[in-house]
C-alpha cells in the first residue's frame, strides 16, 4: 500500500481563530480512514483545504505524489477527490441521472439522456451502488440520495471519497447498508475519509483513526489497537465517563398523560395521528424517531405553541391542552427547544437576561412591570456557577459564546427551575463529547430527584442509554413502546422506518 | 466604560468619515473646507442665541426619533412618524385653540396627553393590528398612514374645518393658556427641551429596566424565541408601534404648544423622516437619540450661518448628512475598510 493522500503541516488561519494548526494526515490506498474531532475541532475546515474550497495558509498537499495546489473543487475533483457534504448538493425535482451528470454532462450541445443512463448504470453496477437512473431525486430515501452523492462522486472517476457525518441522516439500517457499500469501494481501492463524531461507527468501520484536537491532529491510530475510551480521551483532552451510571428505574405518578392526540402542520395535513403515552415522575421517556415524523408537531403541541385537533393532555391529573405556553410553564413544565439560537435564547440579549426569559415576569425578579436587576444578577452568577458557563460574564451577549455554553444558558434556565416535566429536544445536538456527558448527568441526575423526563432525540445512542421507556414515531403515530433495558438498536430502527410486522418478527 | 465607548465609536467614526468626505467635496467646488466648518460650528454653537435655536431645533427630533427608535427596539420599521407627527400637532392645536379659560396647568397636559393618544392610536393600531394578525408590513402600512395624516391636514387648514377665517390657509392660533413659554427671548427654545430629556430617561428607563421593555426588545431580536418562552408576540408588535407613535404624537404636540403656536399647511415637516436617521445614528439608544438628534439639529441651524458668511450653499449640510446616513447604515462598509487597513499593516510588516 502507498500513500494517496498526505497532509504535511496545514494550517488555516480565520480571524480570530487557527482553524488548523500544523496538521497531518497520510490516507493510503484502499483504506478508510476516520477524522474524529469535537464539533470545532478543524475537521471540516481541513475537509474544505483537501476539496479546494479553502486555500491553507502554510503547508502542503500532496495527492498520488503529486503536490497539490487547488484553486477550487472543480480542480480537486479532476484530480480524483470527491466529497459527500452532510448537507446534499441534490436537486430534487431532477432526476437521479440528471444530478449527476449535471456539470459533465454527456453529448454535445443536447444532453444525450441515453448514454447518461448508460453510463450510470455501468458505475452501479461497477461499485453495487443499485439505483433506478430516471427516479426523481425527491422521491427518494435519504439514504438513496447519498447513494446518489456518491455515484456523483465515481461519475467523476473519484479515487479518494471524503463522506462529511454520512450517518447523521440516517436509520440504522440505512447506516449499516452504507457501511457495507463503504466496505465495498474499499475493496476495489478507493480510499475514503470518514468524518464523524460517533465513536461506535468509527470503530466499527474505519481501519485508521485520526483524532482531532482544536485545530491540531493529535494522533493517528490503528482502529483495531485502540478503544472507544481512548478515542473519546483523545478527543476531549481529559478522561471521559462514556458510560453513565444509571441509578435503578423508580417511577412515580404520572405526570403527563397524552390521550388520542392529534396535531395538523399549517396545510392541515396530520402530522400526529392518535398519539397516546404517559411519563411517570422519575423516568425519562425516549421518543426515537427519524427528523420530520411528528416529533416537532407533538412537540409545539404539547408546549401550547400549536393548536391540536383533538385529543387530550393531562398534566397532573389536570387539563392543559387549552393553557397558553406561559401558563405551561408557570406549572413547572420546562422545555429545551431543538434550535437553540432561533427558539431557545435571544442571541442578543445578554446571558444574565436569557436566564429570566421565562420568569421576567414573575414576583421573583420583577416588582411593579420593573425588573429587578439585582436578582436578576443574583440568579446569573448563581446559574454561571452553577452549571460552569464559560466565560463567566453574564453581561455578555448569548451570541457571543460558543455552542456548547449556550445550551448551558438554556440549561441553567430549563433544569434549573427544578421543574417537574422537562421536555428536552435534541439537548445535545451538535455538542462535544465533554458537553454531552455533562448534559446527560444533569438530566439523569434530575430523574433521580423525581422528575418526569420527555427525551426527544434523532441520536438512537442517546435515546437508548438514558431511556427507562423508548416510544418510537414513524409518520405521525407512535409505532411502539418498548422497555428501555431490553430495546435493541434493530428493533428500535425497524420501527423508525415503520415496519411493525418486521419488528415483531425480531422480537421472536 | 470601556463597553460604551465600543458602542459609539461607530457612529462617530461615520460622523468623522461623512466630514472628511464633505470636505474633499468641498475642496474640488472651489471651497474652503476649514473656513465652511468654522463657520457651521459658529452657525450651531457660536452664540447664546444659535445654541438656544440648536436646542430648540433638536427638540422634536429627540423625541420623534425616541419613538423611531422604540419601534426599531422592536424590530419594527416604523417609518411613518412624520404621519404620527402630524396627527400629534393637529390634536394639539384644536385643543390648544378650542379651549378657553383652561389653566395652563390643565391646558398644556391635555394638549400633549390627547396628541399622544391620537398619534399612538394612529401608529400602533391600524399598522399594529395590520402586521400582528395578517403580516402585513409595517413600512408600506406606516407610509401610507403618514400620507393620510398629512393630506389630513391638508384638508383640515385649506378650507376645512380647522381654517382660520381670512384666506391664509393655516390654523388658529392656540389660547395663551396652551403656550409652553420660551426660556430665552427671541429664540426658539421653550420649556419643550425638558419635556423632551425627560421622554428620553424614560424611554431608556422604559426599555431596559421595565418587563414591558424587555418583552418588546425580545421580540424585536427574535419572534420565534419570544413566543416559544410564552410571550404574546402580536399584542407586543402592536403596543410597541403605539408607543413609538405616541412619542411621534408628542414631538408634533410639542412643537406647536412650544413653537409654532399654530399649525400651518405644509407638505412635511421633515422631523419625521429626520427621526430615522437620528435612531439609526444613536443605534436605537434612547439616550444616544439625544446627542444624535443635537447633531443633526446643529447641521440644521449651522448650515444657514454657514450660507450667509462663508458662502458655502447650506445644502452642503445636507450633503453632510446624506454621507453620514449612508456610513451609518452601511457600517459594514467601515468594517471592511477597516480589516482592509489592518491586513495592509499587517503584511507591511511581513515583508
């Protein structure tokens, strides 16, 4: 084997910020290599350099011994370098064929539909990348659009694929049929560059792991030598708790009881059909699910941010599905939305005044419609302490911090008012291994104090291993609920995609 | 400290650009920039009566741009003000005329009290109501209410109900009762300047110190946040548009009561417009209003003086002032010259 790609020494100065500080990186042919890095780490400031979008400051490229000097993509890709952003480059209304020959496309000034199809049934067939040409892209799975991304990719005759968190959009299922077709493209040496932040896929498909650190690569390691403890240590800088500890599953009343709920998007169409459940104080429900099958509809409605159809939800024995969200909260039901910067704080509003965005108005921290200022601060070098929000001044704008401490600031407010029925959306969405544990031992650790916990997660790992009961949505309606200790990752995943009889075949 | 000179160094870096520009204009028309200036600061400050006339002058655009600068708080692009303005000096003066016998104590209050609930009512609820519940914007709904207003009064003083007798079309004059006295003779400047400090602490009390400021300022940075913390965001666009149009009510209010005595037929009385860039310039701040507003009133009054002695057209001054507006609005522009100067320093000393 011989190098195909080598980093030497990068880096890349933004303002402010050294994106990439002297990395290097050596990806030989046929392997897959894994880039595993926190969010900011420089992973995808070095996938850009590689692809051509950014020019490094310092250091070198070379590609089958060649140096490398890209002025843009269009340049990586002629050499054999193609990439699959996380985000998909598709067109939806086109069809499979036209996306990817757009650009290259064959025939002269007509576009020669045959032969594009021809063509791209030979690279399916070539790489067992199956695929109906003349499909529409929007008709497609998720996982077939990436499949589409890719052939683009080998439609240009890439010999090193770099996938950008390919699993992040993905079922189960759907992430074990890529890592087969990824074990495929291996086979017939192309190389592939994995980036990721999920520590069980990388060691389950990469042969070489490279951990990224703030901007530096801090080692490279044979996947089969290490483990997911040291790769999470590696990442971090300190010694990781991967693992939680999980205090015995001890429920209480029920706290929040939904009946017969269903909830219409604003074409009126039912985005939740008839959902029912109960959370008990002291446990923590997971609602898996694929994004876009409900989960933000029940959501809105269970928070009084959307009107409901029909059905019922009892909070403590009591109606609430006609209270306004402020009444809501007023009960001690807490809500950590999903967008942290466009619903759950006011970017410009300074730390100190996003801890009160709920309680402004309450006796606590207002007298007469005038806010008490003193209190306020109080509150905020209490909360800043507290749940260690960094840097410490509250007079800062929300805006002004990184992401892992702004979801602190929406922490510190949701968790820290000691409600009895936090609903939390994707809490750790785009964090850090260092701020993930830290957000799970809050939330475990508020079950223990007997609250009731509604955990609303795209993320199977978090659902899984903080769950005491797993309800699973498939287009509107809750396929099953399963006990959080016996539910397995396929079972869960069969039901995600919507195939009940599957699932209870598993079961057998 | 450190923190408010960070906030106004872009305004007065705008103010600084706009004047080194007005002069190299100057200087290719044939003038000569230091004597213009001089005499503009001359014009503006040189006298006890230019600066009583300066003050008087900044008086409605303090508290016209108080308002712009509440409803820009909110998030709202309230551009009518010279509307709510007019509604403002049109109430004021039918109770300041219509009224006898009234003690002055009972007049001037209810003058600018009935002003400001005519003009908040204008601004917020038509607009207001307009924008909460079918999203109509409020820059086309304020404009044509401003319109309105003005061809409002149109009708009122040319033959209309509020016409004095003769054929000068123009009001009454209000009763004595109603007059808020001047505080230096043979100037402009009356007791108004007070009335106008104070909407100042009140509005910078108002909006960062009460829960009703704070609720406003949420929803104007961020809708979606603010109804998702339990906030009623329709009912706070439509208070935040009537306050911003009651302070438009009340520069109108007090320049009659103050100054004008009467209203006249004109198209514009310019405060209302000026009042945008004056909120822009002190970037919503009600007490950087104040200072902005004192600068634009001193372009006003210096330009005359500058006309006369140094022969400068005035209109310079509204050169001035179209240059500070555009760096205002447009200070991107200044931060990219200057990253562009610094990676300049920067590679000078690379090399």
């Amino acid at each position: 084997m011989s190098a195909l790609l080598e980093v030497n020494n990068i880096t890349k100065m933004f303002p402010k910020v050294r994106a990439n500080d002297g990395v290097n990186l050596v990806v030989e042919e046929g392997e897959i290599h894994a880039i595993l890095g926190e969010n900011g780490a420089g992973k995808s400031t070095l996938m850009n350099i590689i692809y051509g979008l950014y020019r490094p400051d310092s250091g070198e490229l070379k590609f089958n011994g060649e140096v490398l000097n890209l002025s843009g993509p269009h340049e990586a890709i002629e050499k054999g370098i193609g990439m699959v952003h996380q985000h998909f480059m598709l067109i939806p209304v086109l069809t499979v064929a036209e996306n990817i020959v757009l650009g290259a496309e064959p025939g002269g000034i007509s576009y020669n539909k045959k032969k594009a199809n021809e063509l791209i049934r030979e690279i399916s067939r070539n790489y067992h990348l199956e695929i109906d040409p003349d499909a529409k892209v929007k008709d497609l799975s998720v996982g077939l659009q990436q499949r589409v991304e890719i052939l683009k990719a080998f439609y240009r005759h890439a010999k090193l694929l770099i996938l950008d968190e390919p699993t992040a959009m993905l079922t189960p299922q759907e992430t074990e049929e890529l890592f087969g077709i990824m074990r495929n493209l291996k086979n017939q040496g192309i190389s592939i560059i994995f980036i990721s932040h999920k520590l069980d896929e990388v060691k389950e498909i990469s042969d070489k792991v490279t951990v990224m650190r703030r901007g530096k690569t801090v080692g490279t390691l044979n996947t089969k030598e290490t483990n997911e403890q040291e790769l999470a240590n590696l990442m971090v800088g300190r010694e990781v708790v991967l693992r939680l500890e999980k205090s015995e599953y001890n429920p209480g009343d029920v706290v929040l009881s939904v009946k017969d709920l269903t909830v219409s998007d604003e074409q009126n169409i039912e985005k939740v059909k008839n959902v029912s459940f109960d959370i008990r104080s002291g446990e923590i429900f997971g609602l898996a699910g694929i994004d876009g099958n409900g989960q933000t509809e029940l959501i809105e409605a269970l928070m009084g941010l959307r009107p409901i159809k029909s059905g019922v939800i009892k909070y403590n024995n009591n109606n609430i599905e006609k209270l306004p969200t402020r009444e809501r909260y007023k009960l001690g039901i807490s809500y950590i939305p999903q967008d942290r910067q466009q619903e759950g704080l006011i970017m410009k509003f300074s730390v100190a005044d996003n801890l009160i965005l709920k309680e402004y108005k309450n006796s606590q921290y207002s007298k007469n419609g005038v806010i008490q200022y003193k209190r306020v601060f109080e509150n905020a070098s209490k909360k800043v302490e507290e749940f260690d929000i960094r840097p410490t001044d509250y007079n800062l704008l929300a805006g002004n911090l990184s992401g892992g401490n702004q979801q602190k600031i929406i922490l510190a407010r949701e968790v820290g008012s000691n409600p009895k029925l936090l609903i939390a959306v994707q809490p750790t969405r785009g964090m850090d291994v260092g701020a993930i544990e830290y957000i799970h031992k809050r939330l475990l650790q508020l079950r223990d104090e007997g609250s009731a916990i509604l955990l609303v997660s795209l993320e199977l790992e978090e659902i899984m291993s903080l769950s005491d009961r797993i309800g699973v949505i498939h287009n509107g309606v809750i396929m099953d609920i399963l006990d959080g200790k016996s539910a397995t990752r396929e079972k869960i995943g069969l039901l995600m995609a919507g195939s009940q009889i599957e699932a209870k075949k598993v079961e057998v | 400290m450190n923190k408010i000179l960070k906030s106004i160094y872009m305004p007065i870096l705008a103010v600084i650009i706009a004047i080194i520009i007005g002069s190299i204009i100057m200087l290719v028309t044939g003038f000569n920039p230091l004597a213009a200036y001089a005499s503009l600061f001359i014009g503006a400050f040189g006298t006890l009566p230019n600066i009583a006339n300066t003050l008087a002058n900044a008086v409605p655009l303090i508290i016209t741009g108080l308002g712009v600068a509440i409803a820009f708080n909110a998030g709202l692009f309230n551009i009518g003000a010279e509307g709510q303005y007019w509604i403002g000096a049109i109430v004021a003066t039918w109770i300041g005329y219509s009224f006898k016998g009234l003690p002055w104590y009972i007049h001037i209050p209810f003058a600018l009290i009935g002003a400001m609930v005519a003009a908040g009512l204008w601004g917020g609820i038509v607009p207001g109501f307009a924008k909460a519940y079918t999203g109509a914007h409020e820059v086309i709904t304020t404009m044509m209410m401003s319109y309105v207003a003005i061809y409002f009064s149109h009708y009122l003083l040319e033959f209309g109900p509020m016409m004095e007798k003769g054929s000068v079309p123009q009001s009454p004059l209000i009763k004595d009762s109603a007059i808020i006295p001047t505080i230096l003779r043979n100037t402009q400047l009356s007791y108004g300047i007070f009335i106008a400090i104070a909407a100042a602490l009140f509005v910078y009390w108002l909006m960062y110190k009460t829960v009703w400021g704070y609720e406003m300022r949420a929803v104007g940075f961020n809708q979606r946040a603010s109804k998702y913390a339990g906030m009623n965001v329709p009912l706070n666009i439509v208070l935040s548009l009537s306050l911003s149009g009651i302070f438009a009510g009340l520069a109108g209010a007090v320049q009659i009561l103050g100054v004008q005595h009467r209203l006249y037929d004109s198209f514009t009385s310019g405060y209302g417009y000026t009042a945008i860039v004056v909120a822009l310039l002190a970037k919503n701040n009600p007490i950087g209003v104040v200072f902005s507003a004192l600068l634009f009133a001193a372009l006003g009054t210096g330009s005359q003086y500058m006309q006369l002695n140094a022969q400068v057209p005035g209109q310079l001054a509204d050169v001035i002032t179209g240059l500070i507006i555009f760096f205002v609005a447009a200070d991107k522009i200044i931060e990219v010259l200057k990253s562009m100067f610094k990676k300049q320093k920067k590679e000078e000393l690379a090399s």
